[in-house]
C-alpha cells in the first residue's frame, strides 16, 4: 500500500530509464515528479510514499547518455493505477 512497482524491458543499448508520476491524468509540471533509473540492467523500480486511494499516471522513456549529451526516447503509453 502506498506504492507501486514500475517495470519494464530491457534494451542493452540505454544508459538508463526516467519515470514520471503524477495525480494529473495530463502530467503537468506542477503536479510531475520524476524518478531516474542510471542503469540499464535494473528492470524495475518502486516508488513509494503516495496517497492511499489516489489514482497516479505513470510512464517512462530511456536516455542514452554520451559524455556531456544526454538523448531520450520517446515516453511510453501512459498507465492509470489506482493506490489502495
């Protein structure tokens, strides 16, 4: 209760994973947070200290990070889910 497990497939050819949640079925800025995953190997994260009987919409896009330049991919399709 109060969390959710993000998880999702590997691609080996990623630095890492950005996750952003919110209450906003619109992920606002205001209402956004966002979490970074730094490896590629990790395949899933949770995400803790939410409000219970709240409904979150979560998704994730990769980066690949060469020296100072960071790319990232395009989000995925974004999930309701609803905290008991």
């Amino acid at each position: 209760a109060k969390k959710l497990n993000v998880t999702w497939k590997k691609d080996s050819k990623v630095s890492g994973y950005q996750i952003a949640y919110s209450t906003s079925s619109k992920l606002t800025a205001k209402t956004t947070k966002t979490v970074t995953v730094k490896s590629y190997k990790t395949l899933t994260k949770a995400i803790s200290k939410l409000k219970s009987g709240k409904n979150y919409y979560v998704h994730i896009r990769s980066y690949k990070s060469s020296g100072n330049t960071t790319v990232y991919g395009g989000w995925s399709k974004t999930a309701k889910i609803k905290v008991k």
